[in-house]
C-alpha cells in the first residue's frame, strides 16, 4: 500500500465532509454523502471520457477544499461545532479498523468478482475508459459502474490489489453503516447506540452468502438505502435537505446496479410519506406539494441512471445480461411456457417457505422482534409508537421484493439457472439486510420516546422510573456492547478462516507463478485445471481473463486426447499455464513433447514447450494516452 496515497486520500474525504457538514449536512450522514458526490462526479467525467484526469482531479479537489478549510480555521471562520464522542464512535473506529486490515490482507476468492466486479476496476484503472463494444473483456456491458468508479479512485492512489478493492468497497459500507446513526435524538444513551450496533453485526449472519471480502454489490444496495432513509428521516425539519438526499442516493443506487431500482421506490415512499406529515393545510395541498416534491427528487435521481441506458443502447448492440429491456423480457416469456412458469414458481415458493432458509428466518426475527418491542412499549409502557405500522410496511417491502425476485427469474434468466434458484439466497438476503436496519432504526427511535426523561438536556444517571429500570437499561446496554463485538469479531475470524481455505484456489495460485499482467491484450492462454467443475462453470477462464488481462484464455481439464489431437490443441495458443500439477497433462506433454511437466507457464513452439518466467504480451495502441504507470507489469513488451 502506498501511505503517501492514503492519507492524501483520507485528507480529501475530510475536505469533502468538512465542506457538506458547513452545508448542513449531519455528521453521521456526511461521510458516505461525501463518498456518493465523489462517484457521480468520477461518472459524469467517465461519461465524457475523462476518466484518467477525474481520479487524479476529484481527490486534490478535496485536498484542495481542507487545506481552505484549516486555513480559514486561523481566522476563525468556517469552524464546526464539536458534537462530542460516544461509545459507538469508538466502536465503528475500532471495528473498522480491524475489519479493514483483515480485508486488506484478504484474496479475491468468488466467481463474480472475476466475471465482472474485480475485473471493471482492473479494466477502468489500466484503460482509463468505459468498455466499449470493441472490447470483448467486459461480458456484462448493462452493469452500471457506481461502485467500481469510487473503488478504482481509491487504488489509483494506494495501489492496485484484490486486498485494496475490498478496502475500497469497506469504505462505503462502513460509511453508511456510521449514516444510520443519524436517526438517535439523544447518542449519549449506550443502549440505543448499542442497539444499532448489535443489528450491525447481525447483518453479517444474513450476509453469509456475500461476505464482506466479496467485491459483490448485493450487501452495498441495502446498506446504502438504508443510509438514505436515515438520511431523509434525520432532515425531517430540512425540506431541502431531504429532496436533495433522496435524489443522490437514488442516482447512487441506480448506478450500483440496475435492481436498485426496487430501493430507490422504498426512499422515495419514505420521503412522500414524511413530507406529507411535515406539510401544513387541507390534505389536497399536503398531497400535491409532497408529490411534487417526491416526483422531482426522484427525478433528478433518475437522469444520471438514463444517461447510462443511453450510453448502454448506443455503444453496445447486444442485450447484456439483466440490462432493463422490454423486449427482451417479451422475447423470454413469449419462450415460458406456463409448465415453466409453474415449477419455477413451485421451487420459488418451497424455498421462501422452508424454516432452512437463511432469508425466512430473518423475515421471522424481523416480525418477532418488532412485534414483541411494540407489545412492550405500547402495552405495558403505556406509550406510543410506530412499531406496528412499521412492520406492516417492512413486510409489503419484503412481497414486493419477492415478486420482483421470482419475476427476474422468468424473463431475466435462462431455465437452466432459473430451474436451480442460482443466487436465490444471495438476492433475498439483501432485503432482509435492509429491513433489519430499518427496522433497528425504527426500533431505537420508539425506545427514545418511551425513555421516562423526554427531555435530553435533563437527562442523568438519575434519570430512570426506577433503580429496577436503571439496572436493567445497564445490563441490556452491556450485553449488546459485548455481543456485537463478539460477532464482529466471529466475522473477522470467519473471513480469515475462509483466506486459508481459499490458498490452494486458482486466484492463491497465478500470483506464485507470475506477477499480475496490466496491460490489456489478446494473448491466447491455455490455462490447464485439474478441477473440472471450476473449468465447466467457466470460473478457471474468468480467474485467467481477469489476471492475464485478455480475452482470449481458455481453461481446460480433459486431455484425454491422441498425441496428433494433443498437439493440433495446443498449438492454438500462445502459452500454457499450469498452476497446479495435473496427470493427464503431464502425461501427454511426456508422450508428445518428452517433457516432465508439473507446474509453470510455458511457451509453445512447434516441437517443445519452452518454460518461461512471465507471459510477454503485445501493448496495444491506445486510442488516448492515460495518466497511469504500469508499476505492477513487469514483462517484457515484445
């Protein structure tokens, strides 16, 4: 890592929060606001093909703005009032930087970041651009960049590396987590922030199947919405700040991928819910402005988005996999037959139904457990509360997903994944996800109006019922503080326990053969896998096109060939890798070539193959120069 970036980098998230906190922004909300202005900024200019000066530009724009700032600290201008430190401060701190570390020290390990995720940093890093339709890399062309922009700005100033991208990606994660905290009146209460932090590390349990050193959005879509509805809540008695929040975080989730869709309604049916309770006169004029209002925050949340589809629509002519197309949503249900429909379906709803569903049991923890506070609170507190409406609107969310979710199935995906739920686990948790933390959030807040001080600047250590309320508001405030810590730590352990396991996989492997190729080309690239299943799901050629930075690698695991036919295959290619030893190739290359083979990369010639140390590719023309160095390619340009 390069400290000297790190700090740079850090100085300009400082100058940008600094600058959004003196615009009123809350200091909670400020930091993944800040991070959300930074990405539709690094978009706009990606659009306009100015990506290489937009990563180097929007960083010293925050530097530049702190160094204003602390200059006029001197003359005693633009200094912000000091909102005091509390115990969830200093645990997010130190959580955080644990977590950080871990995912740092961590490998790229699941299918999808070699697909798509990991491999649109490399891509926007290296190339400097957008892909275009005359780069085959990129497969999944319709997939906004939201995520990849701000992560590609943070490796461009610390280093390039799997461990950086997931540090980049914590950042947003942990920045949003920290904007929920925006909804407490009063943060001196331990149980309230505890409460919240308990339900943060209880995320993780539902997030088993995406995991925190995944570069996979489906954990980024809820946290972030989440965020924005605690967001829009906090500026309850700031209009202007609510539209103005409603709308980057809906132009936000729309470009982290095109399902945000489904969480930019929840946000723009949260925000005309509270305008219409904050507006003032008959109901027909509350109803009108708050639409009007609703309808133009959504709106302006909306473009950034459309000028994505039209960049989609123009630069690509194939439909790319779950990109937003009626025809080809016709085109897939005029091939579903209803027999189709109604097994999908059946499998669809044994799973959603079935307690041994991770998903269904969090639907069951969110009911129980905002049923049981608002039993409590309104019954035996004698207080009011939203709680119940609250789960009322928590579970229509959780039908509308799940119709949204059965819905892809029919007319996003082919049958033969459609059949088997591929990612089903993955999709519904997402919800599950977002509906704990709207659920904490709204939680906390019942638990602040039904305390027996109303009034903050009272409150004490005295200010209890009773010693019976006091002890027990003690004990539950230190058990939450104990237990999340205890998770968060059960999730640290867990990602490193999954780092040993994944040192003999494929993506532990390439680095020990040869460093990482930078440079975008079309090297032809047999990459020999003992593993048929990695090779058959095509994980074996996305690791190879990812590190090998070219479309043309092909991972193969049946050498069951004649000598003639073994020789014909591998003078398709340029070079052969062999990661891991394999018998039946190092049978063959002994038959064929008299070679004793196990494991290296190799460079085919007409009667050998010749054993090298790196893979010597050919640097294509760029079509514009860009700013970057390739620091970590080391191979010789032919």
């Amino acid at each position: 890592m390069s400290v000297i970036g790190f700090i740079i980098f850090i100085i300009a998230q400082l100058g940008y929060t600094g600058m959004l906190r003196q615009l009123g922004v809350n200091k909670y909300l400020s930091w993944i606001t800040a991070m959300i202005v930074q990405t539709l900024l690094l978009y706009a200019f990606a659009m306009l093909n100015l990506l290489p000066f937009a990563l180097k530009a929007v960083v010293l724009l925050g530097v530049g703005i702190e160094i204003t700032r602390i200059g006029l600290l001197f003359f005693k201008r633009g200094q912000l009032a000091f909102e005091g430190i509390h115990y969830f401060d200093v645990w997010m701190l130190i959580i955080g930087i644990i977590l950080g570390k871990v995912l740092y020290a961590s490998p790229l390990l699941h299918y999808d970041n070699y697909s798509h995720w990991a491999l649109i940093v490399k891509f926007l890093l290296f190339q400097g651009h957008l892909p275009t339709a005359a780069e085959p890399l990129i497969t999944f062309t319709s997939y906004p960049p939201a995520t990849a922009l701000f992560i590609t700005q943070f490796v461009s100033w610390v280093g390039f590396s799997g461990g950086a991208m997931l540090l980049g990606q914590f950042l947003l994660i942990w920045a949003s987590f920290y904007a929920t905290f925006a909804v407490l009146r009063d943060r001196s209460r331990a149980l309230n922030a505890f409460t919240l932090c308990f339900v943060i590390s209880i995320t993780n349990v539902f997030n088993i199947a995406i995991r925190m050193n995944n570069l996979l959005v489906d954990f980024i879509l809820p946290i972030v919405t989440a965020a924005g509805i605690a967001g829009v809540y906090a500026y309850r008695e700031h209009p202007k700040l609510q539209v103005f929040t409603a709308a980057i975080f809906g132009a936000e989730l729309l470009l982290i991928k095109n399902s945000g869709a489904m969480y930019v309604v929840m946000i723009g049916s949260y925000l005309l819910y509270v305008l219409m309770k904050q507006q003032t006169g008959n109901w027909l004029k509350r109803c009108g402005k708050s639409l009007g209002w609703t309808v133009l925050s959504m709106g302006a949340g909306y473009l950034p988005f459309f000028w994505w589809n039209q960049h989609v629509h123009t630069t690509f002519a194939a439909v790319s996999k779950h990109q937003i197309s009626t025809q080809a949503y016709k085109h897939q249900l005029a091939g579903e037959s209803s027999t189709v429909i109604m097994k999908i379906g059946h499998k669809f709803l044994q799973q959603i139904l079935s307690l041994n569903s991770l998903s269904t049991r969090g639907v069951l923890l969110i009911n129980l457990s905002l049923l049981i506070a608002w039993i409590v609170i309104r019954l035996f507190m004698h207080k009011k509360n939203n709680l119940f409406v609250t789960l009322i609107a928590l579970d229509i969310s959780f039908i509308a997903y799940y119709i949204s979710v059965f819905a892809m199935y029919i007319v996003s995906m082919p049958y033969a994944e459609a059949i088997l739920l591929d990612g089903c686990e993955r999709y519904l948790s997402s919800m599950v996800i977002l509906n704990l933390m709207l659920g904490a959030m709204a939680l906390v807040v019942a638990m602040d109006r039904a305390y027996f001080e109303q009034r903050i600047s009272k409150r004490s250590l005295r200010s209890f019922h009773s010693i019976i309320t006091k002890n027990m508001y003690q004990i539950l405030a230190l058990g939450l503080m104990i237990f999340s810590v205890i998770l968060m730590f059960s999730e640290i352990n867990g990602i490193q326990y999954n780092n040993t396991l994944g040192e003999e996989e494929l993506p532990v492997q390439l680095p020990k053969l040869a460093p990482q190729t930078t440079t975008l080309n079309h090297t032809k690239i047999l990459l020999v896998d003992p593993h048929v299943n990695d090779v058959n799901d095509y994980f074996t050629g996305y690791v190879g096109r990812y590190y090998f930075f070219s479309d043309k690698v092909v991972g193969q695991e049946n050498f069951m060939l004649s000598k003639k036919a073994f020789r014909t295959a591998l003078n398709q290619y340029q070079y052969v890798v062999i990661p891991e030893w394999h018998r039946t190739f190092t049978k063959m290359a002994w038959q064929v070539y008299h070679q004793r083979l196990k494991t290296g990369i190799f460079k085919v010639t007409p009667t050998a193959l010749q054993r090298v140390k790196n893979i010597h590719v050919t640097q294509p023309k760029p079509k514009k120069p860009t700013h970057f160095h390739n620091d970590l390619d080391h191979l010789a340009l032919q």
